[in-house]
C-alpha cells in the first residue's frame, strides 16, 4: 500500500513537472528535487550552484542549467541506464525558482520571489508600483544566458531570473 501511495505522489509531482518543463529552464539559484522511484538513497533536493552541476550518486556531475525539469529527468534516467539501474525512473521537480529582479523606476527595487502567471504590470505592483517620473512605455527585460534587453509590454509574463528594466521618462 505504501509503495502504491509514494508511487502516486510521484505521478503527481512528474505531472506537475511536465506541466513545468514546457516553459520554465533551470538556472542559478533553483532548489530542485530529484527522486528515483524505488531507489530513495539517491533522492536528492539541490539548490542549483553557478557551476550548475549536480553531483548524483554513482554517475557523478550532472549539468542542471538551460535545462528543463523533464530534459534533465532524461538525462540522469540515461545515465543510470548505463549498467547502474535496470529501469530508472526519474522525477525532477522544480521546488523553488529562482527569484525575478525589478529595478529602474519603481518604488521598491529589488529582488521578489518568482510566481506563476506574474506579468510585468503585476511585477510593477509587486514592487510598490511606478514612480512619478517612470516612462509608461520604455520597459525592458533581461532574461536567459545571452543577457539581451528586451522591449516588453505590460501583459507580458515574468520568468524566474529575470530582469525588469523600467527606464525614467523625460517629461
């Protein structure tokens, strides 16, 4: 019965993560949790560090960053394919992202926890809202490994690590 439990927790969790994996990679600062159905010795929660390697037992380094949740369930399931388990079963979940950051023209810079379905405008609100002197149009993001800034829109949504760029106006 217990087995039959811990199994369905874990298809929760793995839909979840599927329901993660379509948007969201890994990057600096995620706590992830990596289990292995049957093999609880090599369950592991992990903040991801800047190198992003995450050391599993019996095959050493794996690289989480740029990843989603289900690529790197793949790659470790793989791993111990290779003359360590029989028929790995892998669920990686993404515990806590890593948190968005605002600066510019807003009343509260700083970093702010990373929620689903949070767009820019509600990014702003989160910060306490714009300042008197905040353009309405020139705003930016920096998101993902090339650091290019991007104009956004209001609705856009946020994704974990980014950066939120509201630029002064001049009037």
């Amino acid at each position: 019965m217990r087995t039959r439990i811990l199994f369905i927790i874990m298809l929760c969790t793995s839909m979840f993560s599927r329901a993660q994996e379509s948007t969201f990679f890994m990057g600096t600062g995620d706590v992830i949790v990596i289990n292995i159905y049957g093999e609880p010795d090599l369950n592991q929660r992990v903040r991801i560090d800047k190198t992003g390697d995450i050391r599993m037992p019996f095959i050493g380094m794996v690289n989480a960053i740029g990843k989603t949740a289900g690529q790197l369930a793949a790659e470790i399931e793989t791993a111990y394919l290779d003359g360590y388990l029989v028929e790995p079963n892998v669920n990686v979940v993404i515990e806590r992202f890593r948190p968005f950051f605002i600066k510019g023209a807003v009343k509260n810079v700083g970093a702010y926890d990373f929620q689903f379905d949070l767009s820019i405008d509600e990014a702003i609100a989160v910060a306490g809202g714009l300042k008197e002197r905040a353009s309405k149009s020139k705003w930016f993001i920096i998101r993902g490994a090339e650091k290019k800034r991007i104009p956004v829109q209001a609705e856009q949504m946020v994704h974990p690590g980014d950066i939120i760029i509201i630029e002064e106006s001049l009037f």
